[in-house]
C-alpha cells in the first residue's frame, strides 16, 4: 500500500490544512522510503529518524506557519544547518557543524518547513561524482552536482529538496531523475551560508514533483504571494542553441516534438535566433567560473592538497590558467548578452530548449555533462526542467524553459501548462 511520501508537497499541504495529514505521519511515510531505498540509491550524507520525528511531532502541535508546514526537505550538502553536518562531499570537513542555518534553510524553517537531512552532493559541487546513484538505474549516474537532491525527490524519500547550480547542477540532475529542477533567477534566494563555488553564477535550486511544488516553495522563500499558478497558453521561442549538435538524436527529436505539440495545442511558438554574441557566452561562464572557483578553494588547496580529489586537483590546476584581464572580459559578454536577452523576451513568454545531451549516462564516473545549462546560468535567468519524455532505453529526458530575469512565476505558469500539454 503506497504512503504519504507519494504525494506531492502541493497534495500534502492541502491534506495538512484540511486536517486529513499530520506531519508525523508524512516523515514516518518519508523515512520508511529511506530505509527501504537509500542502500540502493545513496541519496543521503546525514540522515537521523529520531531528530526528523521529534521535528515533526513539534510542528503538528504548532499553528500553521505557511503551506510548507510539515513539509520535509532534503538540504544539499554544502549548505550549512546548524543541527545536522554540513561536509561539502569533502573528506577535509568530517562532522563539520557550522552554528548557524544558511539563509535559505532559516527561511524554510521559519516557513515550518521540516528539515530531513542533508543530501548528497559532488565534491565541493564541483566535478568529482560521489555515492549516488539514478534510482531508475543504479548504474547510471543521477547528475550532479545536486545529486542525492534529485534522486531522493524521485524516489519518493521527500517531496522537496534544495540543490544549488554554478553551471547545471539542479536542472540536470533532476532532468537525469525524472523530477522538476528550478534554477531561480540569480539572487532571489539568498546564498549566505552556502559554501561558494562562484560568487557570480551560484543560485540556490528547488526541486519536486510538480511545477505547483516549486512554485509554492519559491513564494514562500522569496515573500511572494502564494498565488495558484494560472497557466494560460504562452508565447514560446523555440531555440536550438549553440550546442544543439551535441544533443543526441533521440534528445532534438523529443524537443522539435514538444515545440510542435505545444503549437496544435494552442500556444504561440516560433522558432527564433540569438544574436551572434550568443555564441560565446558559454566560453565567458567557462572563464568566470574558473577565475572564481580557483580563489574559492583557496584555503583548501593551501592547507589539504592531499585530501581533493584528483579529478578536482586537475580542475583547479587548470583554472590557473584564466587571468584577471579574461576574467573581466567574460564578465563584460555575459553583461552584454544579458541586455539582449532582455530584448528577446518582449516577443516571447519563455524559450524552449534541452534539459541535458540525452538521458543519464551508463556511468558512475561521471555526472554528465551541463552543456545546455551553463549558457543560462551566466545569463542569470530562471530556468525549470519538466519531466515529460522517456530516451530510448527508458530513462527520463526533460524539457527545459528559460524565463525572464524576474519573471519565476509567470515562467513556472506558462511550465504548468506546458507540462499538462505534454504529459
């Protein structure tokens, strides 16, 4: 008989509300998934029953804060809490407890929002895969960098969990899972407290199992009003990007048919172009992410050489390379494209585009490859997966849409209707 953890944190807040739910019974339901499931997936770094429990029973004796009252949410693993570890999936910071929340796990707390435990993240967030493993196949890489976020959310651990994205570590782990990744506008939710990768491209990410979820978590984060999404038929530019060859064939296949399904259902879609400025903008997130990075890690190359990965060492030795005047200079383009993309948006509601190359790679040595999130990253544009398509093998691929700097919700709006389209 299937549990409350099924539910999306959208039906579990209104079964709350009315009365029909408690949050005890949620986590009981979310932690008996965990112990049926984690020695498979791995999708946890900390992880303690009793506290979860002792969290639940206090919010169900509480008036309701907000519609993430009880909610429980999986916090990657490189973004403090003041009650659990924070390790940075680093062997540097065994049992690291910071006294603090970051910023954007406080929010959520005071939102009543129950925080589960810490999941499961790469390296540092950068390259080095760790423990995780695709809950469709655990012979695949689930993505990184927010690894045991995506896969914990898709096998039904907990209906929400925060990610962060420096090139494509929300959007594409959760396109590898199968579970709705939203890379917010960069800064509407606030960073302090998160370990820095890059202080110009790092956003905190949100991911469920429906845009209604992600939506209701991004109001409450960011004090907007808990409007219901409305979807009405959108404007959408269908772009095939620079890196369009690099997707598999069966990936542009599903796209073009996205675009065309979208069309015969009503919505107002035209395939568009960039400006030839476009065409560099992922070297420029290439160059700032390097230049920032490099100096983020400063300490711990100084003082633990011996304890980073040599897939991270190799990283960091090569991001030597980017002096400051290739630093400045990238800054300048991404400026520049994000005015013109601002101009782009008047005739278009959001842009179409791939979630990732294909399905998850049949690997655990790598967590694939961001190709087709990074341009969006150094743009600073909200981004959301949709899991609406199977590859070829079975395994999910996702549709991705780009909004406006700003325009989450209306962007998330115009995904609802998306995705009831293409279901």
């Amino acid at each position: 008989m299937s549990g409350s953890n099924e539910y999306t944190a959208t039906e579990a807040s209104r079964l709350m509300a009315a009365g029909k739910l408690t949050a005890v019974q949620l986590a009981e339901d979310c932690l008996a998934r965990v112990a049926e499931r984690e020695r498979d997936v791995q999708a946890w770094a900390y992880i303690d029953a009793g506290h979860v429990l002792d969290q639940a029973r206090k919010l169900d004796g509480e008036t309701r804060r907000s519609a993430l009252h009880g909610m429980p949410v999986g916090v990657k693993d490189i973004i403090d809490t003041f009650d659990m570890p924070t390790e940075y999936g680093s062997p540097i910071y065994p049992g690291h407890r910071p006294r603090w929340d970051a910023a954007c796990v406080a929010a959520l707390r005071n939102a009543g929002a129950l925080i589960m435990g810490k999941t499961v993240t790469t390296e540092f967030a950068v390259r080095h895969p760790n423990k995780t493993r695709n809950p469709h196949n655990l012979s695949h890489t689930p993505g990184g960098s927010s690894s045991g976020s995506a896969a914990g959310v898709a096998d039904r651990m907990m209906p929400l969990a925060l990610g962060t994205q420096t090139g494509g570590s929300v959007v594409r782990p959760s396109a590898y899972c199968g579970v709705v990744g939203l890379k917010p506008s960069y800064g509407i939710i606030n960073r302090a407290g998160v370990k820095p990768n890059s202080e110009s491209l790092d956003t905190v990410g949100l991911m469920a199992r429906s845009v209604q979820d992600v939506a209701m978590m991004l109001a409450v984060m960011t004090a907007q009003p808990p409007e219901e999404l409305k979807p009405a038929r959108p404007r959408i530019g269908f772009y095939r990007t620079p890196q369009w060859p690099r997707a598999d064939d069966a990936t542009r296949t599903l796209i073009e048919e996205a675009a065309s399904r979208a069309a015969k259902a009503g919505a107002v879609v035209r395939e568009i172009a960039l400006p030839a400025a476009f065409d560099g903008i992922e070297a420029a997130h290439g160059a700032i992410n390097d230049y920032d990075m490099n100096r983020a890690l400063t300490y711990e190359r100084a003082h633990h050489p011996e304890k980073i990965s040599a897939t991270l060492m190799a990283k960091i030795v090569q991001s030597d390379a980017c002096t400051f005047e290739q630093y400045v200079a990238a800054q300048r383009h991404a400026a520049k494209c994000r005015a013109l993309l601002a101009d782009a948006f008047s005739d278009v509601d959001v842009l179409l585009v791939p979630s990732a190359p294909g399905e998850a790679p049949a690997t655990l040595s790598t967590t694939g490859e961001s190709t087709f999130n990074r341009i969006w990253t150094a743009l600073h544009v909200p981004a959301v997966t949709l899991p609406v398509f199977k590859g070829p093998t079975g395994l999910p691929i996702g549709v991705q849409l780009i909004g406006p700097f700003g325009g989450d919700l209306k962007m998330l709006a115009c995904a609802e209707w998306v995705y009831r389209v293409l279901l």
